[in-house]
C-alpha cells in the first residue's frame, strides 16, 4: 500500500477491522473516512438491519466531502453494511448522497489487500477470508452495472507485487549485512495452498519469463543491462500443522511439484542450510 502514493492524499473510504484510521495512516493514507461514518452521515443507506434504520428521515447533507477512492484492508463484521455503502460510493461517483442515471465508469480507484479467498481457523473447515468478501463486491458491481470491478492495485499474497516488495526488502538487508554475493533464490513459506503457495509459484513464473526475455535480449544485441536484482528463482513450500494437516491437503493446491512438510519436518530441512551474515 505504500507504494500507491498517488493516492495517499485522496479521500478514501476504508472497510475492515480493528483501528481502521490508524492502520490506514501507517500505510501513508492520510484522509480516509470508515464505512461506519459513512452510515452515520447517511443513515438512510444501510437499511438491511431493521433495528439500526433510522426512525425517521434526516436532512439530506450537502457538507459531506466528496471520496476520491475505496481502500479494502480486510473483512469487515457486518458485510451487507460495507457491501451496499461501497458500492453507494462506486455507483455516485463518490458522493452517495446523491444519485446519478448512470454509473460511472471506469470507478473510483479501488485498492485491496489480504486476498485469501478461505483460511484455516480452530474450526473442521475452512473460514471465510477478505478475498470472499471481495468476491461478493466483485459480483454484485457486475451484476447492478454489467461491467467489470477494476482493482487500480492487489495487495497480499497471491499478487505478484506482494512478492516483488519483499524480493526488494530481502536485498535491502542483504545489502545492510554487507553480503558480497547476490542473493539468486528465494523460499516462499506458507501454510495455505491457494495464496502462499500459488502466489509464490506466480513469482516464480515471473522471475523465469523475466530470465527468458533477458536472454533473447543478449542474443539478439549482445548487450545486457543490468537488472537490480539477481534473484532468478523463488521455490514454495507449504507447511502443514497437526490441527489442520488435513484440512490443508484436502485442498487442491496449484503446483503439485510444491514441497509440503510438516512443522518437525521444515525445522529440520532449514537446520540443514549454513547461514552466514547474521
């Protein structure tokens, strides 16, 4: 998310949990409002929950501030509220007091983060994750608009970006520990198929094609420039733990040449490598 900073500046609505305002400034967004001042500006707009409708109609407010943009940092608690006010935002061009003939598109900029579609909680099977969530947003903007939710950026594994940021902060630290050698291959360790592993073996198709073209640019030129990292491979490895070993492998997992170990099991394979620098 820091790496939008063409954004930062923008007002955004945010939807998630926890200290919402706060996590959002860490990442740099510097004027967000939540989804629950946006209900209490408006309180005409969430209407599933009969207890929280409002009893009677308020004023329409014309001193509320247009949003310039949707900020999706996890799943929220009440998905029907953040569902039908994020998209009042998408459907008004920002200004949900207000209604348009027709929905504007391209949308406002919508930028996301944690995309698991499922996760692995205490329960026998698996738990909803933001990227069901996203899901539901996706499908209902289709549905109402006939037209495709457009992500300006995915953040969170499986995205390749994701992958590229820490690709950069490992070579930041090798760099800090004054390690001569380049670093050429990574390891992706991850407990979920869908997201660590795929995400890791998308990286990898990413660093291959990245060598490819590299290649055919030496031979056809003879002439290379230099990239700012070395990493040519990045190997993923899933882990499974005793309470959800089986829940794990019961899901399909998209590269069957991915190692799985269990938890003793990794411990003692990484005890194997000599690691130097620290």
């Amino acid at each position: 998310m820091k790496l939008f900073s063409q954004y930062h500046g923008k007002r955004m609505i945010v939807s998630g949990q926890g200290p919402l305002v706060e996590n959002a400034q860490i990442l740099g967004f510097k004027n967000v409002v939540t989804v629950d001042e946006l209900r209490m500006a408006f309180p005409v707009l969430d209407m599933v929950d009969l207890q929280r409708r409002p009893k009677t109609t308020p004023l329409p407010r014309n001193d509320f501030p247009a949003i310039e943009g949707v900020l999706l940092l996890g799943e929220p608690v009440r998905w029907e509220t953040s569902l039908q006010l994020i998209m009042d935002v998408l459907l008004s061009n920002g200004n949900p007091g207000t209604g348009l003939a027709t929905a504007p598109y391209p949308h406002l900029p919508v930028l996301a983060s944690n995309m698991d579609l499922l996760w692995m909680a205490e329960a026998k099977m698996p738990r909803f994750g933001h990227g069901t969530f996203l899901l539901c947003l996706e499908t209902i903007y289709r549905k109402v608009t006939g037209k495709e939710l457009r992500y300006k950026g995915l953040m969170g594994k499986p995205s390749i970006l994701t992958y590229q940021y820490a690709e950069e902060l490992i070579r930041q630290q090798a760099e800090r520990r004054g390690w001569a050698a380049p670093i050429q291959k990574l390891y992706a360790v991850g407990d979920n198929p869908m997201s660590d592993v795929y995400g890791a073996n998308l990286f990898n198709q990413y660093l291959q094609m990245a060598k490819h073209e590299r290649a055919e640019k030496l031979g056809a030129s003879g002439l290379l420039k230099q990239r700012s990292s070395a990493t040519q491979s990045c190997a993923s490895i899933l882990m499974s733990f005793p309470d959800k070993a089986k829940a794990a492998m019961g899901l399909r997992e998209p590269n069957p040449a991915a190692k799985v170990y269990s938890c003793t099991n990794f411990m003692h394979w990484a005890s194997s490598f000599e690691i130097t620098g620290y």
